[in-house]
C-alpha cells in the first residue's frame, strides 16, 4: 500500500517510518508536517493509506480524514492520536477513519490495523 504520513512532530514521523517498514506491504511515498500539506500530497501522490495525526496546528485530524474521505477515489485512513478519550475516537470514526491508534500503543493497535486493511 502506497502510504503518505501527516504529523506535526518530525521525530514522531521518522519512527512512525521505522515502524511501518517492518510491515511488508506498505510503502511510504511521501510525509507531510501539518494537514494541508498532507492534503496537496494525497492529491498528487494518489496514496492507498494515510496515517495522520489527530492533533495538528493548522487542522485537526477529523477534518483531514472528512476532507481525504471527500475525493473521488479516498485512501484508507487511520488516525494516529495520544488521545485516549473516547469523544477522539468518535470524532475520527465519524469523519470516516478506518481506524483509530494510540502513539503510545503503536506496535499493539497498527499492526492489527494494519492486516486487517491490507489483507
């Protein structure tokens, strides 16, 4: 899966890309440090999934998800959050995020994610 990273944190983003390589299946085509940045590389990269952060300066993660899910062909999306509460998790799956993981909790909720969005 063709795979863009939208974080606000660069050292976050470099072990997020650690992270994904140990899964085959996922390419990283591209990162982005805030949400309309992410938003122009989906459209010019085309990506098959987007892991984007809930909290970002510019937008948060719920409007990135809303606005990815508007296109015409939309990636899978999962949200990347430090917020446990449950209203983020509502707030991402209701704007139509394929799925929710905590930073802290990487390893045991995106992998699982992960197998079940690739295959």
């Amino acid at each position: 899966m063709r795979t863009i990273l939208v974080d606000d944190h660069p050292a976050y983003l470099a072990a997020l890309a650690k992270v994904l390589q140990r899964h085959p299946g996922i390419e990283i085509v591209g990162q982005a440090y805030n949400g309309q940045e992410g938003l122009k590389l989906a459209a010019a990269l085309k990506p098959d999934l987007v892991l984007v952060d809930f909290s970002m300066p510019d937008m948060n993660g719920a409007q990135v998800v809303a606005a990815l899910k508007a296109g015409s062909a939309p990636p899978r999306v999962i949200v990347v959050s430090n917020h446990d509460e449950q209203e983020y998790r509502e707030r991402a799956f209701k704007s139509g995020a394929d799925g929710y993981a905590l930073k802290s909790e990487l390893d045991e909720e995106l992998t699982p994610l992960l197998k079940r969005l690739i295959g």
